[in-house]
C-alpha cells in the first residue's frame, strides 16, 4: 500500500471543518488503489473548490504520489 491515504488524510483535515467527520476508505482491485473519501455534507464545497479547483488539485496529488509508488491511485469524492 502507497502512503497516498494518509497525505489524503492530512491535507484534508485541514480543508474541512468537521475532521472528525473524514472518512477515507481505500480498496485494492489488483490494478491499483481507490480512495473514497467522505466529508460532512458543510465541508463538500471546501473540499471541491470553486468550480472544482480544490478537487482537481487533490486528484492531481493523489496521481503524482501514486506514480512514483508505480501503481495507480483513483480518488473519488462521495456524498
């Protein structure tokens, strides 16, 4: 397993409101990593951004450490 989880968790924690209230679940398919990560329902829009800025941002992270771990890392954000 990468340490992308846990740079997810901790930029994250300090995007949102409610910490407490950060879920991050992470499957493994054989191909690559997925990474769910669930906020309250108040911190949604700090966590996309304006016009998806914040998201589109976190994802390009999450892809950029996933690469030097060699293996693919998806992160999708859920209500």
């Amino acid at each position: 397993m990468t340490p992308v989880p846990e740079m997810v968790d901790f930029i994250v924690h300090r995007l949102v409101q409610h910490p407490d209230d950060v879920v991050i679940e992470t499957t493994d398919d054989g191909e690559g990593s997925r990474i769910q990560l669930k906020v309250h329902a108040e911190d949604m829009g700090r966590v996309i951004g304006r016009s998806g800025r914040t998201a589109k941002a976190l994802r390009t992270l999450v892809s950029t450490a996933a690469g030097k771990a060699g293996a693919p890392v998806l992160l999708d954000i859920v209500e």
